[in-house]
C-alpha cells in the first residue's frame, strides 16, 4: 500500500460515517479510526512498528467558547509604544537552551538585533529565535514548552 492510497482511505474515513477502517496485508497492518473530528493512523510493518497521529483538531472548539470581545481584550493590553516579536514558524516555545542553562530573556532585559531571545523546536529541529529590533522586554507573552502557531505574539519590546 502507497501513500496514496492512505491518504485516499483517510479521505474516505472522514467523508464516511465509519468509525475505524482496518487494512492487512502480508507484512503491513493500517487502522485509521475517525472520533470526534480527529484521526488517528497507526501504522506498523514486520520490521519495526511505527505510529502516526494526525494532529487533533481542537481549535474552533476553543475559538466558539471564547465570548465575542476576547479578540479585542490583547489589543487592548498591549501598550501602542511597544514592538512586537513574533514565531517565524509553528513549534515549540523554549526560554532557555537547556533546563540547566539560564533563560535566554527575562522582562526587563536589553535586546538588540541578532540577540536570542528564544528557541522553537519544530519536526525535531531547535530553531534560535533573534530579535530584530533594540530595546527592553517588557511582557513574555508565551508560557515555557508551550506550542506556538505562526506569527503568535511572543514577546513585547519597549524600543530604545
């Protein structure tokens, strides 16, 4: 089976009212399973057993139990004097290189540019974040080891 063809099965589970699709074939076993707008495919052949998660869709859920002047609310929070860091990329937000190494910055330190302010991890990959503009943080906008979409907010800047 190609991937192809796996993809055209994950198109047909979520299209359908099926629940769970199994494939067998000599030296591979496919289960796509379709539960309340997610996917989850598992995948495993006669040499090492492998597993695939699709990612969970979860965002209108949280997007329709916000009330309707939440978008307005960090607008509103941030100062018009400030500049905005943002994710060049989805991933991972990390403070610090390490758990054993010191924060990258703190609110109230001195940025430049090309000084790293944090790390995003994405596919397995530790991408240093820099920042582009000179001044002082002034808010951390994303909580460590959180996940972060691209262009999210991360850190407010009071340029100097």
């Amino acid at each position: 089976m190609d991937f192809k063809q796996i993809q055209e099965l994950i198109r047909l589970v979520n299209e359908s009212n099926l629940g769970e699709v199994t494939v067998e074939q000599k030296d591979f076993k496919i289960t796509i399973r379709q539960k309340e707008e997610q996917i989850t495919q598992v995948v495993s052949a006669s040499m090492p057993q492998m597993q695939y998660a699709m990612p969970q869709m979860q965002a209108p859920q949280q997007q329709a139990a916000l009330p309707a002047s939440a978008p307005e609310a960090p607008a509103a929070a941030a100062p018009s004097n400030t500049i905005t860091i943002k994710s060049p990329m989805i991933g991972t937000f990390y403070r610090r290189p390490s758990p054993d190494k010191p924060i990258f910055a703190e609110v109230g330190d001195e940025v430049s540019p090309g000084k790293v302010v944090c790390i995003i991890e994405a596919m397995k990959l530790f991408n240093e974040i820099e920042s582009e503009v000179k001044g002082r943080i002034v808010k951390v906008l994303v909580e460590d080891a959180s996940p972060v979409e691209y262009d999210q907010p991360l850190f407010l800047v009071e340029p100097a």
